[in-house]
C-alpha cells in the first residue's frame, strides 16, 4: 500500500516537530488498547509455525517487543527475540551476531525460512538483513524505520551516536543506501505522526513485493499499536510465495488511513 500521491523525497526531510515528540506519551494508551482489543486480535488469520525474529529499536532489548511476540506467538508462529541484550547501535560483532541467530533459527526449523519484523533501528537491521540472506528470508515488516532519509531526518541520531560511540557520518548501517527494498515480500507501517523519525523517511518506492501501511499513532507504540500489530500478523499470514497487498477486512479498514487509495 504504497501512500497514494506522496513521493518519497528527493532530500532527506526534516525530523518531527517537539510538538509531535511530545505527542509520543500516546504509547502508554496505546499498549492499553492492544491489551482491551485482545478478541478482535485474535481474529487474524492463523500462522503457520514458521519462525519470526523480532528485532527491537535503539536502547530497547527484547522486553520492548514482548506484547508483539507474545501474541504472534498465540497466533502459531515460532517466534523470537534477538537475544543480544539493548539495542546500542552497530557495535562491534552486532551484525555477525545477527547473521548467526538467523543460521540457527533457519537450521533448528529445518531450513524454513525466517521472517524478520524490527522496530525503528530494529527495522534498518532487518531490512539489511534481508538483502544479506534473501534466501533464508521470507518476508521483512518494519515498523517506523527511517531506511530512505538521513540520520538527521530523526530525532534519535544523537541518542544513537551516545549509545554506539560512533558518529553517524560514520560508514555503518545508518548511512548505507538502505532505500532500495530487498529481493523479498517488503512491508513498512508507518504514522504521519511519529515524533520519532520523520515519515517521508519511512516509505518504500512502489514495487510488486514492496508496500506502505499507514497508521494512526505515535513511534514508541508502533510495537504494540493495536493496528500495527493486526497488520504484522496479516503480513505474516501470507503463504509463501503468494504475498499480496494488504487489505484490511471490514471495520479494520477503518483504522488505515486512506487505503484504498494504494
């Protein structure tokens, strides 16, 4: 669902207003309503025990990702966590350790593929991830990640340069040209009004296996965003080899802005 007659920006764009930033204390209700609309959650399709590594945002560890790995979980996917503690940027090792928790994971369920679903910076790992070992990857959802703009087109990157000990301008992952969606099924969830990373940065170009699912919330919710998380489990539940668009059914529907317009 690529955001109707918006393209993405020929320059990086800016980072969100403070006033958006302030807005992100919606995550709180946000996670309130994921708990409250657990019967309407559980109505998406069910999985089918492939495995799913789930990789969180900067600062954050695999505690942040728990509500969402705990309900694709009660869905029937096989799902983990990362296992490499907070999220503090490319340190050294970080990609290696990624590429090996994927080699496991791939070995232990006899060579299915893996889908990956990463928040914010979670979601630039993953999405380098794909383009890596495309052929151990099924499908790769990010949620507010910022792959098509600057370091600068967030409001995160000075948290980032304290966390990882390195300047942005630095060669890593942060100034690679991840804009280019990877050779597999592509999906990015993103809000106009994440006070976090800007947007426009979020979206990918049109393509057949490449999409943009608009929702209404902040950036620090997207993990557990009752729409973002109807959205990653209908993504998930595509079969393999026969990914198709998202299409919210009936009232869902409701909570993407605009859809019908992809």
């Amino acid at each position: 669902m690529y955001p109707f007659n918006d393209a993405r920006p020929a320059t990086p764009p800016p980072p969100p207003s403070r006033a958006l930033m302030l807005l992100e204390t919606r995550a709180l209700p946000e996670l309130g309503a994921f708990f409250l609309l657990q019967p309407w959650l559980a109505l998406t399709p069910a999985g089918d025990g492939h495995p799913v590594l789930v990789l969180p945002g900067l600062l954050a560890d695999d505690g942040s990702t728990r509500p969402l790995r705990g309900f694709l979980k009660s869905r029937g996917y096989a799902v983990h966590g990362w296992k490499l503690g907070r999220n503090l940027g490319l340190r050294e090792n970080v990609e290696t350790d990624m590429r090996a928790r994927i080699d496991e994971l791939y070995e232990r369920y006899a060579h299915r593929k893996i889908s990956l679903v990463g928040w914010s910076l979670g979601g630039l790992y993953a999405r380098q991830l794909a383009k890596l070992v495309p052929e151990k990857i099924r499908c790769m959802i990010s949620l507010g990640s910022p792959f098509a703009g600057a370091p600068q087109s967030t409001n995160a990157w000075q948290a980032y340069e304290l966390a990882s000990g390195r300047k942005v301008s630095e060669h890593d992952l942060l100034t690679e040209q991840l804009a280019e969606a990877p050779p597999v099924p592509t999906t990015s969830i993103f809000s106009r009004s994440d006070g976090i990373c800007a947007w426009q940065a979020c979206l990918n170009e049109p393509g057949p296996e490449a999409e943009n699912i608009e929702i209404y919330g902040s950036h620090l919710g997207l993990g557990h965003h009752p729409s973002a998380v109807y959205a990653v489990a209908d993504r998930l539940a595509q079969p393999e080899g026969a990914w198709k668009k998202f299409d919210p059914p009936g009232w869902w529907a409701l909570s993407y802005p605009d859809w019908r317009r992809g």
